[in-house]
C-alpha cells in the first residue's frame, strides 16, 4: 500500500491493514542489537572484575595507590548503573508494547 493510499483511507476512516513484506534492500549494515548488547554486558563484566582485582590488590599490600582503586570501582559502578538504566528503558518499551491494543 502507497503512502497516498494509506493516507486516503486513514481520513476516510476505512479499515487499514499491515503486512509484512520481505525487505528487498540489502541487510543493514553494523552489528546487531544482541551482539551490542552482550558487547556491553561483557564490558561492564570487565569492568567489575577490574575493580575487583585492584580492591583486592590493595588489600593484600600489593599496591598503594587509593586513587585508582577508587576511579576502578567508580567506573565499574557508572558502567553498571547504565547497563541497568538500559535495561530498565527496554522493559519500560516492552510493556509498553504488551499494553497496545491490536
């Protein structure tokens, strides 16, 4: 269906109807949104195990330096708090989703 179409019978109040067509385009380019977001998970993981090492580190006597012990655990902090500011936007988006009425 046209675009003119849809919009003819969008103001005439008729019933419209979507199908689904196979895209002839070529593929998107990029990686896909499950490969970015295990990417992201895996960075935050990193991030946390850093932290962990160097807490760790300094507690056994191995080093002395506070500061980055401290910028490591910040930074696997904010990593954590935004991959779950992610999620939360994905679910809100699901529901969201789930409560629209076909």
């Amino acid at each position: 269906m046209t675009v003119a179409a849809l919009a003819a019978r969008v103001q005439s109040g008729g019933p419209i109807r979507v199908q689904s067509q196979p895209s002839e385009g070529p593929a998107p380019k990029g990686p896909a949104f499950r490969e970015t977001l295990t990417d992201a998970v895996g960075r935050v993981d990193a991030a946390q195990k850093t932290a962990d090492a160097q807490v760790e580190a300094f507690i056994a006597g191995e080093t002395d330096n506070v500061h980055d012990v401290t910028i490591a655990m910040n930074q696997a902090e904010l990593h954590f708090q935004l991959l779950a500011e992610v999620r939360n936007k994905l679910l809100d988006g699901y529901q969201e989703l789930m409560r629209m009425q076909v």
